[in-house]
C-alpha cells in the first residue's frame, strides 16, 4: 500500500507509540526537512491538554503534506537508531502490518519482488494520472497586456514567458493568446475545448512558443494526456477580465472543459492557473502563533472531476505584480516546477509550497501592512506529477 495508506491504517498505535517521547520525534522531523522550520515552531507550541495531542497534530501534519513526505517519514521511523532505541514497539507495529512499512529505496534488492514493489506498481497505475502522450497535452496561455482603455499590465509578457518555458520544459505544447475581450476569451476557451474546427482558432491569432519566444501557430493542435490553462488579466471577485474590463466567470472557465462523451479531456487532469485580483481589499499580516471515500469501482465519473484551480489571491483581496519581474504567483508556480518537477513531487504539494512562499512576501514597507496568499482548490481523482521527458 502507499505510505500514506500504511500511516493511516496505523495512525492509533503510531500515536501512542511516539507519545512517549513527542519531542524526539519533532526534532528528528524537523533534522530531516520533512517540516519547515515555521511547521516546526507552530507544532513545538501548540497549546493541548496532553502529549498525544501533540503527536496526533505531527502525524496530520505529515500526511497533508502527500505521499512524498509520508514516505520519508516512514523511512525516519525504519532507519534512526535513536528512534529504534526510543520506540521498540514501532517494530511490532510493522510485523503486524499485513504488507510491512514501504523499506528505503537504497535497502530494496532490485531482484525485489515483495509486496511492497507490487503495491508501488498498483499505486503507480491507479491513483496517479497516466502521461504517456508527446507532448504531453496543450498549456495554453490567454495574456491580457493592453486594455481597452488604455491600462497597461506591466509585468503579464514576464510571466506570459516563464510559463511558456517551464511548460515546455514539462513537455507541453504551449499556444497562448494575448489581449483578448471577454467574448473572445469564452469563444477561444471552447475552441481549445473541442478542437472540432481548427481556423475558428485564427480569429484569436494564436501564438506558440518555439525554443525562446512565441511564433506563429505551426500547426493544427490537438489534446493530449493533460491540459493546463492560465489566465493572466485583472479581475474581480469570482471572475477575471477581458480587454473590454467585460467579466467572465472562473466557475464558466472551467465548466467549458467539464467531462463529456465526446470531450477528448474527459478523465484526464485539467489545471488552471489564474494570476487576477479577486477584489479589492488587501490583506494585513498578523502574527503567527505557534500553533477516502471508498472505492467502488464504477466506471463513471462526475462530470466535474479532474480539475485543478490556482487562484493567486483568496475571494475580495488584490493581488501584486512588478511592473519588470512580474506577479509574486506566477513567478513563484514557475520557480517551485522547476525545483520539485524533477524530483517526482505531486502538484498539489508543489502548490502548496507556492502558497507558503507567496505568504511569506511583503507589500508595503510596514511589515504585515500588505500581504497575499493564493487559493488552490480541486476535484482531481488522483496524483498529477509532471516531470521533464527523460533526454
């Protein structure tokens, strides 16, 4: 089973095994980068009645943050002698396991052919989205630079940029429009939808990124294993908006591309990315106090499942963009792929660490006078790990 499926089968005995020694086991977490050092601090001081419920917020804590995590921390509990030592009982745990705890990849025979590879392979086939096309799927880009009347989004051809290279370092054919009304945003959105009727596409003088810039389109575009797309406008609560400043709803964006019998993208992952205000409000700092279903096999799927939705600001509050290096969203989503894509990392993870980075950001010369924290949110059925293809 994953590693995250073995800690939760054996949360209860994990719990009171570690309440002997809570502080032993945060110490070795916090040594071995499974927390941050603020995760750390939060967890050292949170106010509970007794140990264990210091235990249970660690364990949680571990298994939010996805199977890499759990993985290591599995590992942590396997490997450390001081661990060994401190909670012998961790050892009957795992004989009473029906498949032990998942060994390190350096102690697996290669001629291994235990449980535990046979239930990395199941979990690799079913709860991971499959990309086998080349490339990869379609990232397309809609970038609204110059409006209508007259603003300017200094920064947008930035992010525009850093999103086309690391999704085409990922793999994906990257298509983008610029300066697009309302009503054409929500016509080109169907088009890429469907893909039924290729030079309805050249209304919307589609652009394709080609080594160091964009070009002409060089040829009709078809869907793939996964489909990204990000907007990069202003907006508004709940909407983002044309060139014309008409609205167009994040909830419609998404509804273009839900699961049909005839949709090319059904079952398959679709993420947005969506650098917009989302009001205007900014939000104030304050500090910080330390502080499945089951499976039934049917072979339908809700209409709305496999979508994935990064918003860079929560509901009523602004989002910041420099006017040269571009949003501290789009930048930081380009920076954190790159890092954690090679090492196998699911993208939620990675979004995740986009949110802590983002928040960590100030504004305003008055610390906590002005700051932003993205939203993510998604009905994604299974793990989506984007990784270079192999040279």
């Amino acid at each position: 089973m994953s590693a995250k499926k073995t800690l939760r089968s054996n949360k209860t005995a994990i719990h009171k095994t570690l309440s002997g020694d809570y502080k032993l086991i945060l110490n070795k977490v916090y040594e071995n980068n499974l927390i941050t050092e603020r995760e750390y601090n939060n967890l050292k001081s949170i106010n509970k009645e007794d140990v264990e419920g210091h235990v249970v917020e660690l364990v949680d804590k571990i298994m939010n943050k996805g199977e890499d995590t759990c993985q290591g921390f599995l590992n942590l509990l396997q490997t450390d002698e001081d661990i060994a030592t401190t909670y012998p009982e961790l050892k009957k745990i795992r004989q009473n396991d029906t498949c032990p705890l998942p060994q390190p990849v350096q102690a697996s025979s290669v001629d291994s052919n235990d449980c535990q590879s046979q239930d990395n392979k199941r979990q690799m086939k079913e709860e991971q989205y499959e990309l086998n096309s080349q490339p990869v799927g379609l990232c397309v880009i809609i970038n609204n630079d110059n409006f209508i009347d007259g603003t300017v989004r200094s920064g947008t051809n930035k992010d525009a940029q850093c999103l086309a290279e690391v999704f085409s370092w990922l793999g994906f054919r990257v298509l983008m429009c610029k300066d697009q009304t309302q009503d054409q945003m929500d016509r080109a959105l169907k088009c890429f939808a469907s893909l039924s009727d290729h030079s309805q596409l050249q209304e919307f003088s589609v652009k394709e990124w080609f080594g160091t810039g964009f070009v002409d389109l060089q040829q009709a575009p078809k869907h793939g294993d996964a489909f990204i797309c990000c907007i990069l406008s202003h907006g508004k609560q709940r909407v983002v908006l044309g060139i014309d400043r008409k609205p167009l709803s994040i909830k419609q964006i998404t509804k273009t591309f839900k699961a049909t019998d005839q949709s090319a993208l059904t079952g398959k992952p679709k993420v947005f990315l969506i650098q917009a205000c989302q009001g205007t409000q900014s939000q104030r700092g304050v500090l910080a106090k330390d502080l499945e279903p089951d499976d039934d096999s049917s072979p339908f799927i809700p209409e709305e499942a496999d979508v994935l939705v990064a918003l860079a600001t929560v509901e009523d509050h602004v989002s910041f963009r420099h006017k040269t290096d571009g949003s501290w969203f789009v930048q930081s989503v380009c920076q954190q792929l790159k890092e954690h894509c090679p090492r196998g990392e699911e993208i939620t993870a990675i979004l995740q660490r986009v949110n802590n980075e983002v928040s960590q950001k100030e504004a305003s010369k008055t610390p906590g006078a002005a700051k932003q924290i993205p939203e993510v949110r998604f009905t994604l059925r299974k793990s989506l790990v984007l990784s270079p293809p192999k040279a």
